[in-house]
C-alpha cells in the first residue's frame, strides 16, 4: 500500500472520485495509487483542502463513500454510535 492509497483510503474515495477532486485522469490516479506515478504536492494540497472540509462536516454534497468513512471515523472516535441493524447514527452525550 502507499501512501497515497491510504490517503484515499482515509477519506473514502475511489479513483474516479479522487480523479475528479484532483483534476486528473482515473488511470493517473490509479497509477499514483499503485505507487508507479509520483504523487504531487499539488494532489497533497487539493486531497488536504478535501479534508478539511469533511473536518468542518461539509458532507452533504459529498460521495457516499467519503460519508460513510466519514461516520465511521465519528463512531471509533467515540463521538456518535450505530443504533442496531438500521445502521443508524446517534450522537453519544457522553462522548462529546
């Protein structure tokens, strides 16, 4: 894994979605994520800024994926819960 496919990882994007965000080609994106391009500090800066704003809760018009990793960091942070099968999150008073 590099670290480039963490970053992604992390922030629950797949390659077309990452390909968008950056400006670049899937198959660029795909080849940064296997380590055979370099990544940029330009690719850095824009997946950084992309960040940020899920650390700010700018989720609405985010990809599922980004909302879903999004919540699950939420959940093993301790800040909200998963209420039974319907996956439902709630907000944990005792946590915050």
């Amino acid at each position: 894994m590099t670290i480039f496919s963490a970053m992604l990882d992390q922030l629950g994007l797949d390659v077309d979605e990452a390909a968008a965000i950056i400006g670049q080609s899937p198959i660029t994106v795909r080849r940064k994520r296997q380590g055979v391009r370099n990544v940029t500090d330009a690719d850095v800066k824009s997946l950084r800024d992309f960040w940020h704003a899920i650390q700010r809760g700018d989720l609405s018009r985010m990809p599922t994926g980004v909302r879903e990793a999004a919540l699950a960091r939420r959940v093993l942070r301790g800040v909200c819960g998963i209420d039974g099968p319907g996956r439902r999150i709630y907000e944990d008073d005792e946590a915050a």
